[in-house]
C-alpha cells in the first residue's frame, strides 16, 4: 500500500516497514525523493471490506 510524501507531494512511495497491533496495521515509509520518513495507521477493516 503505498503513500505520497507529505512533504514534497512524491507519489506511490512503497513502505519500508509494516507492523500490525490489533485491528490497527502501521507502516513506515521513507521517501526515495527528499529523504522524509513518516508513518501511517489504518484500521484492518477498511482491507477486510475490500476483500469481501
Ligand atoms: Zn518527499
């Protein structure tokens, strides 16, 4: 699941790291572009909705 970098608007960064607690999954990500790093959180519903 990819993001764009909050910083300098780089589009579909990959994450370079992925952590799960509970129902919440986090990933990290670093942008190949301008070097910032940031995370974000999702609820796993949103994926179990998309499977169905
Ligand atoms: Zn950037």
């Amino acid at each position: 699941m990819s993001d764009n970098c909050p910083c300098c608007l780089q589009e579909n960064v990959a994450p370079v790291a992925e952590n799960s607690r509970g129902r919440q999954v986090s990933h990290l990500y670093q942008c190949p572009t301008c070097g910032h790093v940031w995370s974000t959180n999702r609820d796993l519903g949103a994926y179990e909705q998309d499977a169905a």
